[in-house]
C-alpha cells in the first residue's frame, strides 16, 4: 500500500533556492544588457527585462503553467483548465509529480515547481529584448512579450518538457533548455529585429558598451544564477543535480577561454566584453546538455560554444540584420551547438532517464549511432520555424497598428526620455565654482546669496 504523501524537505529546499537564484538571472541580464547599450537607452533596456518580471509571472500564473505542464491534449498543450490561477493547490496532495502508486512524487509542492517554472518563462521572454535595443516603444514590446509567451513559449514548454511531442514522440533531450529558451528565444529575437529594421546609423555609426563594468557584473550574475537554471532542473537532490553543476562550470570556464583566444587572434587584444560574452555562449551551450554528458565533453562543448559564437556574432555585418546585442549569435547559435552536441555526445552511463524517462539514445560518440542527433536537428528545427514565424508575424501587426518602432527623432535624442521620462546618468555640469562640493550640491563659503535663492523644481525622474 502506497505510503501517506510526503514533503521531502531538501528537494523542496533545493528548488526554493534554485527558483530564487533564476530570478537573479533576469536583473543580472538587465545589467548585462544595459551595459552593452548606448548610455542613452540603457534604461528601456533594463525596462524590458523588469517587466517581463511583472507581465510574464502573472501570466503563468494565470495560465501559463497549465499550457505548459498540464496534462497533455493533442502533443501541442496542456488542459489549460488543470491548474488556472482560479484555483489553489494547497492539499498535502498537491505534490509535484504525484501518481496513485507515488503519492508524494518527487516531495515538492506544487507551487515550488510552478515558481521555478515560472522564473524560466521570465527569462526566456527578457532574453529576445537585446536584439531590439535603442529602437522598440514599451508598449509594442508589452503587446509582443504578451503574444510571443502565449503563442510560443507556454506550448513549446509543453513540447519539450510537459509531455508534448517534442520529448514524447520525438525524444529530443533538453535537461534546462537549449530548445524550449535559447533556440527558441534566439530565432524570435531575430524574427522581431527583422520588422523593426536597422538602428539609425547602423552598421556605419560605432555603438559601442557604454558600461563595461555593468556587463561583466550583468554576466557575474547571469553566472550565478545559472547553477540554479541548470542544477536546479533536475529537481532533486541527487548525483545528476551535482554533474549538472559541475558541468556548468566546466563549460563555462572554456567557453571563456575560447572566445578570448579568437577574439586574440582576430583583433590583436583580449577584452573584458568579450570574456563576459565567452561565459555567457558556454552558459547556453551546456544549458541542454548539463546533465546528459561527461565533464569531459562539457569542456570541449565550451571550448567550442565559445570560439564559434565569437565568430558568430559577425554574421549580423554579412547578413544585413541588425541584432544590437548579438542573441542571435550567442543565444541561438549557442542553443543549437548545446543541443546537437547531445547527439554527439549524450550518454546513459552518465544518466539513466536518457533511455529510462525520455526514451532517447546514447550519441554517436556512445554507440548510439546518428539517430539522436537527428531527433536533436528535428527539434531544434520544429522550434526555430514556428518561434521565427511567430514572432515576425507579431512584430509586423503590431508595427502596423499601435506601432512597434519609435520616432527617428526619440531613436536620436533619447529613447529613455521619450518613453519613460528618465535618463540613467545626470551628466548636466555644475555652473560657478565650488568643484566637488558643488557637484554633491553642497554650499560653498561663497555660495550664500546663491543659496538664499529657491532652486527651480527638477523632474527627478529626469534628473536620472
């Protein structure tokens, strides 16, 4: 007879703290994004990354979740009737993965996994903002991140993790998601730039970070928060959780050392811009791929990741398309090298759910032939066309009814004023004399007939 359900304290622990470490992620972008902008827009970049906090949660909440991890329909979504935010979960029966022989599951209730669902959903949304920078109105990217989370995101969550036909027919591996966030969120970036066009100026006018120190901490925390999108997705504590750990790491770490190297050989000079952007490609190469390979294959991945996304990120300049901070050439071609790599190198000698729960094989380099590496093209594929499609034809009727693209003369000016009526620096320059004191705003001996003077009222949002 089936023991009485059981919270299992650590498992629920462990998936509190991994939730709360993938939420970082998304700041960490904004600051990783928000470097790498013009001074001038930094703060609409930051912008689409926190509100995709606010609109994105309420969301999954609302219906995301049941789409998502629902009990599948048709292979395309969830009963999205089975967990709609009209109701709660409560009962010492609302455990996570719960069956009539396993009343408790995994020991993690129900609302733990759909928190750390959620954070994944956040992200995944934040991420394509970076390929629209210094040029989208907030309003057209609320009405995008909208329609592309509902369309896109909660189905292929479905496909991929919820008992879709992704990983139930197609048995396509995905441990944290190269498929369901990097591919899918990289192709969509590029859909969105598409419609909206170049920057003004580019490719002719330099746009260079204007923060560099905001982007290697945006990438500090990007890295950080990491151990828990990746570990975290294994869900319990177990050896899987500490490979999929170590292999974060592992990979990471070359992945820095390959872009630096290439990026060396090609410019004559290593850069911190550079070494943030190497950790974040080997972040979303292993992301598929942590807990289904050996540490050995984890550093190759990362050597690799990092090396071919350096060389990536110059195909905007042959191609035409203007993705200001390069997702396509890290996020999605990074996704893609994560996922095929399991096709190479995926092995159940590492993990037995490869054959056990996914039905998957071993990778060409284990014996198991090329018919996993097929699935992971055919996976990749599935979601790069319909994430693509769906984005263009999002940002096209958006452009053509409320409008997706600001102003020439706000894209020129400040698109931070323009809106949301603020500027991240102050640099207006203190009149008259007094040096640091009057920068601090501080009186100076000589300051006293100026001082009796009322200031005029200063906006202080413009006022940064």
């Amino acid at each position: 007879m089936p023991e009485a359900p059981t919270i299992d304290s650590g498992n629920t622990v462990w998936l509190l703290v991994s939730t709360a470490l993938v939420l970082l992620m998304t700041p960490g972008l904004a600051l990783f994004y928000g470097g790498l902008n013009r001074s001038k827009g930094v703060l609409n970049m930051m912008m689409m990354s926190f509100s995709a906090i606010g609109l994105i949660s309420v969301l999954w909440w609302f219906y995301g979740f049941s789409v998502a991890f629902g009990s599948d329909v048709n292979g395309f979504w969830g009963d999205i009737s089975q967990y709609l935010g009209t109701k709660t979960f409560l009962a010492e029966t609302d455990l996570w993965g719960a069956t009539a022989e396993n009343p408790s599951g995994i020991g993690v209730p129900l609302y733990v996994f759909m928190a750390f669902q959620m954070v994944f959903a956040v992200i995944t949304v934040a991420l394509i903002s970076g390929a629209i920078s210094d040029r989208a109105k907030f309003a057209g990217w609320l009405l995008f991140a909208f329609g592309w989370a509902t369309l896109v995101y909660f189905p292929v969550a479905h496909w991929v993790w919820g008992g879709g036909f992704i990983g139930a027919d197609i048995h396509a591996l995905d441990f944290a998601g190269g498929t369901a966030v990097h591919i899918n969120a990289g192709a969509a970036a590029l859909g969105v730039a598409l419609v909206l066009g170049k920057r003004l100026g580019w490719p002719k006018e330099v746009m260079k970070p204007h923060n560099i120190p905001l982007v290697a901490l945006g990438a500090g925390l990007l890295w950080f928060g990491w151990f828990g999108f990746n570990a975290g997705s294994e869900l319990t504590v177990d050896s899987v959780a500490g490979l999929a750990f170590i292999n974060t790491q592992l990979a990471t770490a070359a992945a820095v050392l390959g872009w630096i190297v290439v990026e060396w050989i090609k410019g004559g000079k290593p850069t911190l811009v550079g070494a943030s952007s190497g950790a974040i490609a080997g972040l979303v190469a292993i992301t598929p791929a942590c807990g289904f390979i050996a540490p050995w294959a984890a550093v190759i991945l990362g050597l690799v990741a990092g090396a071919v996304c350096a060389l990536a990120v110059s195909l905007k300049y042959k191609l035409g398309y203007d993705d200001s901070l390069d997702v396509v050439g890290v996020h999605f071609v990074g996704g893609w090298i994560g996922s095929l790599w399991l096709g190479l190198f995926a092995t159940n000698s590492v993990n037995g759910a490869i054959t056990d729960v996914v039905g998957a094989s071993d990778g060409l380099f284990y014996g198991g032939g090329a018919t996993q590496l097929g699935r992971q093209a055919l996976a990749g594929l599935v979601v790069t066309v319909w994430s693509f499609g769906i984005a263009w034809l999002l940002a096209f009727a958006i452009e053509k009814t409320i409008g997706f693209r600001v102003s020439q003369e706000a894209e020129v000016d400040s698109i931070d004023l323009a809106e949301h009526a603020e500027s991240g620096y102050d640099l207006s320059t203190a009149s008259g004399g007094g040096g640091a004191f009057a920068m601090a705003g501080i009186g100076t001996p000589n300051s006293s007939t100026a001082a009796e003077e009322p200031a005029a009222p200063v906006s202080e949002k413009v006022a940064g």
